[in-house]
C-alpha cells in the first residue's frame, strides 16, 4: 500500500486535498505499509463518501505508479464510533503507537508517518489535523497539554494495550488494510 516515501507524501496530500473539497477534521492518523488509520469526522459529507473519494484517488495514483489495475486495499474500511474523552485518548494512543507494536520503531516520536510529532511538537501546519480535539481533554497550557499526551503514550508503552471497547457520535476511526483488515466493532 505504501512502499517508499513518494507514496506516504501522496497520501498526506490526497488528504489535503479532499479537506478542501469535502472539509473534515483529523484528530489523528498513521499511515503504515501495509494500512493506514485516521480518527476523523465531518459534520458536511458522509464519512462513507469522505472514505470513498480518499481510497479512489489514491487507488489511481497507487495503480498509475506501479502499473496495477484494481483495488489497492482488499477491504473495505472499518470504522467505529467513539462516544468519550476516555475513548478520544485511547484511540489516539492506539494509533501513535501502531508503529511501535508492529515493531517498526521502539518509540512513536521515531516514526515520520503519524501525527504524534505533531502532538508533541506542534511541527507540521496541516489544516485538517486537529490535535486540539485530544489535547483538550487535559489540563494546563498548551506546552502542559504536549507533556500530558507524551506520558500517556509513555504510559501505554510499558503497558500490552489493545484497542479500548469506547464508542462521540460524530468520531469514527479507519483501519484500511491491503492484506487481512482487523474489524473492531464496539457495541
């Protein structure tokens, strides 16, 4: 799905672009190779559709480079609802540390395809991610609120976690695999 830097880069602006044709908000994604995850939600187009034009337009260029036809990932997304703060955090954590737990990288912050630099450091302008939906559940100013999300991560670390059973009415979180696709379906 994605096999070297020009791939990762598309991606991130394929997402750039369709914030701008179907605004979105991005409290978190990793981008890995073999499949991708965002925390998102729009309040203007389906999440369907949102996920729909995404897929399409990097199916394109995906077949274009490597002279492929079809479909890239073999399923279709999984998604989920998040109903809590608790929920919003965990599922961030989740996905700033799938790096880690496919062994890729000891330490999230070692990872260039997330936005968990951006977390941390506030380092990449892009309008549609939105840390502010995360950071907000903790307390201080906002370098306080940086120090607060890297100890959770460094908490999560020590810790086996898995995805947590949380489901807000309007978050929903993407895994998209090209081989097997994980389901996580809270009730």
């Amino acid at each position: 799905m994605f096999h070297d830097r020009g791939d990762f880069l598309t991606f991130l602006y394929i997402l750039k672009r369709f914030f701008y044709k179907a605004p979105y908000e991005l409290a978190s994604y990793c981008l890995m190779t073999n499949h991708f995850h965002l925390q998102l939600r729009s309040t203007d187009q389906p999440i369907s559709k949102i996920m729909s034009l995404i897929n399409k337009r990097y199916a394109d260029y995906y077949n274009n480079k490597y002279h492929l036809t079809g479909q890239v990932s073999e399923k279709r997304y999984y998604d989920h609802r998040i109903h809590s703060p608790e929920g919003m955090i965990e599922v961030s954590c989740y996905i700033h540390l799938n790096p880690v737990k496919a062994n890729m990288v000891t330490n999230p912050e070692a990872y260039p395809w997330s936005s968990y630099r951006d977390y941390i450091y506030d380092t990449r302008p892009y309008e549609f991610l939105k840390t502010n939906h995360i950071l907000k559940f903790f307390s201080g100013n906002i370098a306080e609120k940086r120090k607060k999300y890297k100890q959770v991560i460094a908490e999560r670390l020590t810790k086996n976690s898995e995805l947590p059973q949380f489901l807000s009415a309007h978050w929903q979180f993407f895994i998209l695999t090209k081989n097997a696709a994980a389901s996580y379906r809270c009730k």
